[in-house]
C-alpha cells in the first residue's frame, strides 16, 4: 500500500477527527475521562492477568493461536473457497464485498428484500468498520444495538471507545441521564444502580428482539470445515439475535476463519481470558447454515475484504491480521489509558488500531498518518498479546512508511540522510561523538537536557533526554586498550 490513500469505499476516518497528538491532547486534559479509563483498565488488566496464570500451558497456547492465524494467513484463498462450499451446502448465502461501500449495498438489499425496515445487531466490530448503521440509516433502516454498552453508545450519539467494552468512557450517571433522556420507556426516578440500569435495557430491548424479523451479526471465528459460525458474548442478546428472527445476515472480516474445530478450541481459551477474564465465555453460540424450523429461515454471510488482502502483501504489517480483538493490548498500554479511544479516530482503538487501521485505510489521511506514533513503544501489548502480534515492530514498520509515503516529514528525512552520511565514516562517526560530548557542558550539565532548541523540543517538552556521556564508547576502547589495563 505504501501511504496511498485509500479508495472511497474503504473504511471511513470519523469525519471532523484531527490527528492522533491534536485529539489525544484535548484527551488527556479530561481529568473524569482518565479516571474513568483508569478505574475500568487496571480492574480488567488485573483480572485477565490471574486467568491468565491459572494455565501453566498459557505460552503454549498462544504459540499455537499464532501458528493456526499465520497458517491461515498463508492459505487464505483456500479457506475462503472451502468456507463458501461449506455454508451454501448448508443452506446459507455467501456474499463477497470488496470493500465498505460494496459490502453496505450488499447488506441493505438484504434487508430491503425482506420487505422490513428496522433490524436488531449482535456487537460487531466489523460493521462499525464499514459504518453500517449510518449506511442503513441512509436507506430508510434503523437498527438496533442489542449489547449493552453498544446500546449506551448508540443512544447517547455517541462513538464506540473500546473493542470490548465500547462504553468504558461512561460511569454511572452518564449511563442513567443518557436513559433518562433517550429512551421513552425508561422506568420514573431511573436510578444509577447497575441492577436497575440493566433491568431498564432489558425490558427496553424485548420487545425488539421480539418483533425484529431481521438480525445482523458479526462473527468471531468461521470454521473452515464445516461452515460453521461462532459468535462469544456475556449477556446474552446475542444469541436472541441469532435464533428469533427470520433473516440473519452475518458481517465477517476474510481472516476470521480456522481451519478446523479443533484449531477453534484454542481459540475458545485464549479469547475468553484474554478479554472478559473468563475461563470460558457466558454465551458461545454456533450456526451452521439453516435448519428447518429452528433459528433463521435463510442465512446470508458477507465476506469482506477492505484492504485485508492488501495488508498481506506485507511480510512485516500482515501479523496485524492475527488479532482476535480481545482488546487485551488497549488494557495495558499507557498511551490509552490516558488518551481513550476517541483520540485514535478510528472504530479500532488502542495498539491495535495504530497498526491495523493505517493498514486496511492506507496511510493518506492526517489521521491514520500519526497513528504509529500513538504509542511509547514500551512492548507490553506485545507481552499481552494472545496470538503473539508484535505490535511495536508493525509500528515502527509504518512510521518508516508514513515518512517515506509523505513530503511533510522533511526534518525526519533531512535528520537521517545526515545520519547516514556520518556512520558511513569512522572518521565522521568520531568526530561527531566528540562534538556531542564537547555538548554536555552547555545542554547537559546536570546530566539531562531539559530543553532541545528548534524542532527537538517536542521531545523534551514531555521529557528529559540524557546528555550524551564524557567518553563515547569507541573512545574508551581505544584509550584503554579495549578494557584490557
């Protein structure tokens, strides 16, 4: 892909949003939202972190959810093909969508077949990536939300800002005024409770789970082998989505396929615990086709590329397409917790969207261009990581393209060339490290630089950068005879 921009059926930037360091700095002065994400990300980095110890075979596990991923990855058009047979031998539908746009058109037409104007959703990330709700909406469809904190999100106007828990910048009273507010049913003097904010959603969303006669679904993994779909969630609206209505139509990214159900029982470890830190998930519902008279009388299946085919031509970028969306990488990583999710303008959050969305999106945008730099590079999402992504390398892989792709990087350009230049010489080499230790007495004389003149500054603005040491390496080799007196 190289930084080119994106065709416009690809998956949207949030429009207004500014660049990553513009949006995360209005973030980060937001004192409620920290504490917010604060509370809420160290809770669940806690808890994953004990599930995780209870199994002595965890790295063991993790290998095997990266080789299953990378084998798929490599024989992607094989299992796509296999998948397809499978699911229309069972009495389902498969759609192909080249990209956002194709893959809306292809969803609405199903539902306006249908002859129905209003659908129920089970969370999916895949359709927040394509913005289906807005395209629905655009075509007369409304649909309904069905989890939980998607449902605050949605009624609140409001952006999704965490994989997993999509409300995770809400507390309480946020949640009690915005069902004050929008939602006509609400019980009087609705308290803050959790029982009786739940209590309130539910009865609010029965009668659509009730009526609805189209439901729209993503799908956590497909089984290669059998056509089968499986979708793991906690509070069960998902699987009311999945048996009630007429019509299921299923949303689901190319790479989410394994092989076999034995390659998904690893799965079925790894996700639980490394997001909702549960031995297993409350609710793993599977469907295969249709069954005369159980569950959806037809089954349509939208296979959706979006840039996932491009993002394999990349040796180094494609392990992005391994990601499970745990959301374990958003829970321990310091950049997010404090900047939220909204900084990163993309319906993918956290570390993983600073390397998945400039991907699938390009790297044309201001957006998508300062997503690799969303982070500190310190590795702990790498370290959290249930199939072994390695997130700080893919980010370093594409801030080399951002800057190589763009002509408004011009001092990172001019800043290597030099750099270049001067390790190509031994000579230059020294005498450049005795300049910058010559430097110490003005920049650094009490071992730190506090402040870097011109564009440097933005370096130090955050932090002190060390001043450069009395003796450079080579220099105390050769004085001492490498180390020998």
């Amino acid at each position: 892909m190289n930084g080119r921009a994106k065709h416009d059926g690809a998956m949207p930037t949030y429009v207004g949003m500014p660049s990553f360091p513009d949006a995360a700095r209005k973030a980060v002065a937001d004192t409620r939202l920290r504490r917010n994400l604060a509370h809420a990300t160290t809770t669940i980095r806690g808890r994953r972190a004990a599930a995780v110890a209870e199994l002595d075979d965890w790295a063991a596990l993790r290998e095997a959810g990266k080789q299953i991923k990378d084998h798929v990855l490599a024989n992607l058009g094989h299992y796509l093909r296999r998948l397809e047979e499978k699911v229309t031998e069972a009495g389902g539908t498969v759609h192909w969508a080249r990209d956002a746009a194709e893959a809306n058109r292809i969803v609405a037409g199903l539902v306006k077949a249908t002859g129905e104007r209003e659908v129920v959703k089970v969370k999916s990330m895949a359709t927040q990536e394509i913005g289906l709700n807005e395209a629905l909406a655009e075509e007369g469809i409304t649909a309904y939300e069905t989890d939980l904190a998607e449902l605050i999100v949605q009624l609140g106007h409001d952006r999704p800002s965490h994989i997993l828990v999509p409300a995770i910048h809400r507390n309480r009273s946020d949640i009690r005024d915005i069902f004050r507010r929008e939602m006509p049913d609400a019980p009087p003097g609705l308290s803050d409770s959790p029982t009786e904010l739940t209590a309130a959603a539910r009865a609010h969303l029965r009668a659509k789970f009730l009526s609805a006669k189209v439901g729209i679904s993503g799908a956590n993994f497909a089984v290669a082998d059998t056509g089968t779909l499986v979708v793991v969630e906690s509070e069960g609206n998902g699987r009311m989505c999945l048996t009630l209505p007429e019509t299921l139509i299923s949303v689901m990214g190319v790479e989410k396929i394994v092989p076999s159900w034995r390659d998904l029982e690893v799965f079925l470890q790894l996700l639980p615990r490394s997001s909702t830190a549960e031995r297993m998930n409350p609710y793993t519902s599977t469907w295969t086709g249709t069954s005369e008279g159980d569950g959806p009388r037809d089954f349509h299946l939208v296979l959706l590329d979006n840039g996932r085919v491009d993002t394999l031509e990349d040796e180094v970028g494609r392990q992005a397409l391994r990601c499970i969306r745990c959301s374990a990488c958003l829970n321990v990583c310091p950049v997010y917790s404090r900047a939220g999710g909204h900084a990163y303008g993309s319906p993918y959050p956290g570390p993983i969207g600073a390397i998945l969305s400039p991907q699938i999106r390009g790297i044309g945008s201001e957006v998508d261009a300062s997503l690799p730099y969303a982070s500190s590079l310190c590795g702990a999402c790498f370290e959290a990581c249930p199939v072994a992504i390695d997130i700080p390398e893919v980010l370093v892989h594409l801030r080399a393209r951002a800057v190589e792709g763009s002509h408004k990087h011009p001092i990172e350009r001019a800043t290597m060339g030099v750099a270049a230049w001067t390790l190509r010489s031994p000579a230059r080499l020294g005498l450049a490290q005795r300049a910058a230790s010559a430097s110490r007495w003005v920049v650094g004389r009490n071992g730190r630089i506090r402040r870097l003149p011109g564009p440097l500054k933005g370096w130090t603005d955050t932090r002190d950068a060390p001043a450069p040491p009395k003796e450079s390496f080579r220099a105390w080799w050769s004085r001492t005879g490498g180390g020998t007196k």
